[in-house]
C-alpha cells in the first residue's frame, strides 16, 4: 500500500449552521439530510462517516473514497422513531464523525482499503465532528436575526456663510 499523507476534505452541509446539523424529529416519519464531502487534494482519499446513535440515524454512503478533486452527497438520515420525546436535549449528545485518510491506490480492493485504514498512523487519519440538533416539526424554526447595519451618522448641519 501506498504512503499516508494528510490532506484536506472540504465537507459542506446543506442549510445547517457550521458544525450542526438540524433535524426535525417527528414520529413516525424519516428526516433526511445531505452533506458534500470534496476531495480538495491532489491524492485520492478515502472517508468514513460515522454517528454516535447508530439506532437513531442511517448513513449513506457509510464509506468510500474520493478521486482528486471528486465529490460526494451523503446521506444522514434520522429513522423514523416510535415516539419522540418532548425534550430533545436527550439527543442533543448524538454526533457524527467523519473520517478522511490520503490513499492513493485507486484500484484497491475492500481489503486493501480496510487494511489501510487499521494500518494509518492516527495523525494520518483527519476527523471531523458534526453535531446534531433536533427540533419538533410543530416548532416553527426561528429565523436568524440580522443586525441592520448601522446607520451612518448625519453630517452636520452647515453653516450659512454670512450675508
């Protein structure tokens, strides 16, 4: 197997606050949200996204790798619960954790890859935590306030020159 080097996974989410990703929490049905992992280096790279509530989300694509400069949609997916409770800080301790690790042997097989993965240095292995927030879908979601920009202060009135 080839070298491991660090190297950057761009992971964009779509329409969550940096770091969290909201979910609306109703009985019953599934909620789905997307993140885009970018490869953003000049190797291929290999990922894992995993969740602390295995039992509560599904994730799809779980793993996989990335060519130079590729991107990837996946998948979180809240599973539909029996009954949700009327407190959610309960699940405000679930995260996700995606894991990315250089590899450039793109004609790997999945026991190259899973070998790779048991045989990387930890600090070849870059991780990145996502936080999870729920909210009911009776619960309006509160637009963020923005602040006005600040007025510009008014020139001072002139003076008349003398007649």
């Amino acid at each position: 197997l080839e070298a491991f080097r660090r190297a950057p996974m761009k992971i964009t989410l779509d329409g969550a606050r940096a770091g969290t990703v909201e979910f609306v929490a109703n009985a019953g049905r599934s909620c789905f949200r997307t993140i885009v992992l970018t490869n953003d280096s000049e190797d291929a790279q290999l990922f894992k996204v995993l969740t602390t509530a295995p039992t509560r989300y599904r994730v799809k694509p779980a793993s996989g790798s990335l060519g130079a400069g590729c991107s990837v949609e996946v998948h979180l997916v809240l599973t539909p619960q029996d009954a949700v409770p009327d407190d959610l800080a309960q699940w405000a301790k679930d995260k996700f954790q995606i894991k990315n690790l250089a590899f450039s042997d793109e004609g790997a097989s999945a026991e190259d890859i899973a070998n790779a993965w048991k045989e990387a240095a930890p600090e070849a292995v870059e991780a990145t935590r996502l936080r999870c927030s729920h909210v009911h879908e009776s619960a309006p979601s509160s637009p963020r306030p923005v602040a006005a920009p600040p007025a510009a202060p008014s020139p001072p009135p002139r003076a008349e020159p003398p007649p």
